[in-house]
C-alpha cells in the first residue's frame, strides 16, 4: 500500500479535486490511503475566526465561517452535482453550525485557548477530507472517510501535539487496515489528531505532512508520496533564483536539513517516520503528475556537485548573550538553555566565543520575555530581520576546503554567524534579510552551474 497526501493547494478548488480524483484512480492496485490538507488558505482564515471570536468579535468571526460555509457547499456542489451534493450538503452544515456554536461561546468568554484554538482549526481537515471522498465516490471509487481524530493518538499539548505511536499503530490496525483488505480508499485529514480521552488536537502547521508519515510508518507503506504544486524539491526556491533546477533523488538526512531550514515544499518532522521504517518518500506536483518528481531514500547514487541545494529561513532575530565573569561557570550553558526551554523558543544556531553566546531563533512576540529572563544570568540584545543560509549535501563530508569556496564568494557580506561541524553535510550562515536574494543568486551561480545529470533535471 500507499500513503498519499494532498497539500492545500492541491484540494483548493473544484478543478484541483478533480485532478486528485484523477490521480487516485490511476494508483488504485497500490492500495492508497488518502490524507488532506485543509482548502488552501483554510486553515489561516479559521485562527484568524478564533481570534476575533477571543477577543469578543463575535460578528467578525460568523462572518468569516459564512465565508468558509459558501466556499465549501460552491466546491462540492461544482464537484458533485445537486443530486449528489444533497446528500453531503447535511454533513457539511452540521459541521459549520458546530463551529459557529463554538464562536459564540468564545465570544461570550472571551478567551481562546490553545484547546479551543485547536478545535478551531481542525475544521480545515474535517471539511476538506469529506468532499474529497464524496468526489472519489462520485467517479466510482469505493473511498470511506476515516475521522482522523480516531487514529492520530496525541498528548494534550495543544497546538503542538506530540504522537502516541505505539496507540496510533494499534488504531490504524483496527480503523484503516480492514478497509485496505477489503479494497477501499481510506480518506482522512492530516494535521488533526486527539487526546486518549478524544480531545481535538493538532501537530503543528504543516502537521499533514507529518500525518502521512506517521500513517505511512504504521501501516509500513511502500512509498509515502507528498502532493504539492510543484514538481519537486529545487536547488533553491526558484523565488529567489529562476535558475533553480529541480532535485531527482536526494537523502533522508540532506531532506531533513532543507526542510528545517526553511524547504517549503516539505514539513521539517515529515522524513522522521519514514526513516525509521526506511520507507522512501516522494514529493509530486498533482498540477503536473506526469513529472517524477523528487525521490528521498536512503541510499541515493554518488553525486559530481557538493551540494545538493541552498534553503533558506527568514524572519530570524539574533539573540546575543555575553558574561565575561560567568561564561565559563559551571551551569551557566545550561542556564541559558533553560531560559529558552521555559519560553518554548527553539534555537536554530548556536555560536560561543570566551565571552558570549550568540543564538538564533525564530523572530516572535515572546522574545521580549525571554530577553527580560536572560537578563538575570547577562548582559543580552537581540536583533531581527536576519536569515539563515544553509548548503547542504553530503558530499561535504568529503571535500576540503569549501568553506574558503564559500566564503570568498560572499566576501563583501556581512556575514554574522557561521556553523558547520554540528551536522557533517551543511554549512549554515546568518545574514542581513536584505541581502538574501544576492547571495543566493551568487552561490547557486557558482556550484550549481554544471550539474550532475543523475541527481538533476
């Protein structure tokens, strides 16, 4: 069998669904289980409902879920026609009522919690995965929506929900199993998950990558393919170089790096599962299906270019910490990173001098407090507006001297961090945000000019 999952783009839209439905067909004899994102743009609008709901807007927020009301019941109607659509047109106005109840009780309150927060947006997924499968059975294929709440088993961390996988596996046993035995197409949303006691939570934006994964690994699929709107990973993002050249085959380890460092094609957490279960994943376009897309495994042929492809992070604030007296105490590292721990900020780099400690985190609201914390134990500023680069490839390992490559090319850079060593097979640096498309342009020019015809198109 297969898992396959559709991003929101690919199910945004009445045309796209039908190219999904396309799709499906085409893979029936693998035994495919079905997992969707939210409608595009879905999933934002219902947070933004939520928080106009928290802070007493109550006719703001039924104003949107009207919107979101009419967008649904347009797509399945254009998709299933009056006589079939009668039947859905229920289901879906249950769930729609279910939400503006939930509005006006937040409204009345006036506060929104990460529980309810989550409740809010697992709407998206729920909606979208019962059109899907009402369009599959309208082209005879025999699909049953799967609630995905009854599957993806989660602690109650609200918004951030880790997997309870020995409980998942056992679920996806007793629920998807028997329909793929009984040659049916399971349907169900991705993201979306609950607590043992069946309180609604999510895994994080972007969680319905991880969602197929995590059903890919349990269920142990042959292949776990991601449905996107391009045909594949590239180079670079081809927003900040038209040069960018797609990636046929590339590792769990060089995927896993340029999704954390900012690959959008891909969720950070979604080659985890799979690389314990060594089950290849593959990133398609379902607006071009006819493409072979990006193949990540575990072992890929030996490439003639170091790296494989440049990602990049925006929207990171540097976080400098300096203590000339109390660096090198003992527990003072330690200190630091609890700070940071108590805060719920993760840190992407980390790089220490005699004197100082210099981080990088994501640029949001809760710096200030951290700060404020970290002022206790030093001396500390932060500044936004940088990004990270990172090159990646395993061929890094191999090769002396890149760095210096590196480097002289972006001489007149300001470069404010370096990091390489903490990962064999990337070189990371932070820069100003402004200069990013230059220093892209200028590195993917000088090692992705003559490309290895094995490993890209």
């Amino acid at each position: 069998m297969i898992v396959m999952k559709f991003g929101g783009t690919s199910v945004g839209d009445g045309e796209s669904i039908k190219r999904v439905v396309k799709i499906v067909g085409d893979r029936l004899q693998l035994k495919p289980v079905v997992v969707v994102s939210a409608m595009a743009r879905v999933t934002d609008q219902l947070l933004t409902l939520g928080r106009a709901a928290g802070a007493g807007e109550r006719d703001e927020a039924l104003n949107i879920s009207r919107s979101l009301r009419e967008r649904h019941y347009n797509t399945a109607g254009e998709l299933l026609g009056t006589a079939l659509f009668s039947g859905l047109h229920g289901d879906l106005g249950a769930d729609f009522e279910a939400l503006d109840e939930l509005i006006r009780g937040i409204s009345a309150v006036g506060e929104l919690t990460p529980r309810t927060s989550d409740h809010i947006a697992s709407f998206g997924e729920i909606l979208s995965s019962k059109i899907v499968c009402a369009a599959l059975c309208a082209h005879h294929i025999d699909a049953e929506v799967v609630d995905a709440r009854q599957c993806i088993v989660t602690d109650n961390t609200f918004t951030r929900a880790t997997p309870l996988w020995d409980e998942i596996n056992r679920q996806l046993g007793v629920r998807i199993q028997p329909l793929l035995d009984a040659g049916r197409v399971p349907v169900m949303g991705g993201f979306v998950g609950a607590t043992k006691t069946g309180i609604t939570t999510t895994i994080g934006r972007g969680g319905s990558d991880f969602s197929a994964a995590i059903v890919g690994s349990g269920l142990g699929a042959q292949r776990i393919e991601i449905w996107t709107d391009v045909d594949g990973m590239m180079t670079t993002d081809p927003n900040l170089c038209g040069d960018a050249r797609r990636i046929k085959v590339i590792s769990f380890d060089e995927a896993a790096e340029l999704a954390y460092f900012g690959a959008k094609v891909l969720h950070p957490a979604t080659v985890l599962p799979a690389i314990q279960k060594n089950i290849p994943v593959q990133v398609l376009n379902s607006r071009n299906p006819a493409c072979e897309g990006t193949l990540i495994t575990a072992r890929t042929p030996r490439c003639k270019n170091v790296f494989k492809a440049i990602a990049v992070k925006k929207g990171i604030t540097i976080v400098d910490v300096t203590a000339p007296r109390m660096l090198l105490a003992h527990g003072f590292l330690r200190a630091i990173f609890e700070a940071f721990d108590r805060h719920r900020v993760p840190v992407d780099v980390v790089s220490t001098s005699e004197v100082s400690v210099s981080l990088t985190v994501d640029s949001n609201e809760s710096i200030p407090a951290l700060a404020a914390d970290l002022a206790k134990l030093a001396d500390v500023k932060y500044e936004g507006r940088k990004a990270i680069v990172c090159l990646v490839g395993e061929n890094l390992r191999q090769v002396p001297g890149i760095a210096g490559r590196v480097f002289s090319e972006l001489s007149d850079v300001n470069i404010r961090m370096i990091s390489q060593g903490a990962s064999e097979i990337n070189l990371t640096f932070v820069i100003e945000e402004d200069a990013v498309p230059g220093v892209v342009q200028r590195l993917h020019k000088a090692f992705f000019s003559d490309l290895d015809p094995a490993v890209f198109d």
